[in-house]
C-alpha cells in the first residue's frame, strides 16, 4: 500500500507509549497495533482527529503517500 502510517514517529517525538496513547484514544493496544503496522483497512476521521489532539499533531504528520514507483 502507498500510505504509510507514522504513528511510531509521533509517539516517539512525544515521548509515549502505546499503551498510553490507546487508553487516550478509547481503543485496544490491539487495534492501535493493527493501525500502527499499516494493517488497517481504513481509520475514523474521528480517531484520526482524536489522535491528533493527543499526539499535538497535524493528520499529515500521522500518514504519509509513498507512490508506488
């Protein structure tokens, strides 16, 4: 897929875990793993916007496009 999720990047500039950011958000580790390695099949504007909230971040700075080529 050409959208790669930078989640990892913005919880390492923040200084957080996982498990805190899932608890923040209001979902499992599970599906915050399932996002994070690029599995997921789509995302919620609203998780999207809550992720943002916590991490202080721009949607941009959470997902990428790499183009196939």
């Amino acid at each position: 897929m050409a959208i790669i999720i930078n989640v990892d990047v913005m919880l390492a500039k923040r200084k957080m875990r996982s498990n805190e950011l899932a608890e923040s958000i209001g979902i499992t580790t599970a599906n915050l793993s399932i996002l994070k390695t690029g599995r997921a099949k789509a995302i919620r504007f609203s998780t999207l916007e809550i992720i943002c909230k916590v991490l202080d971040c721009q949607p941009g700075d959470i997902m990428e496009y790499v183009s196939d080529k």
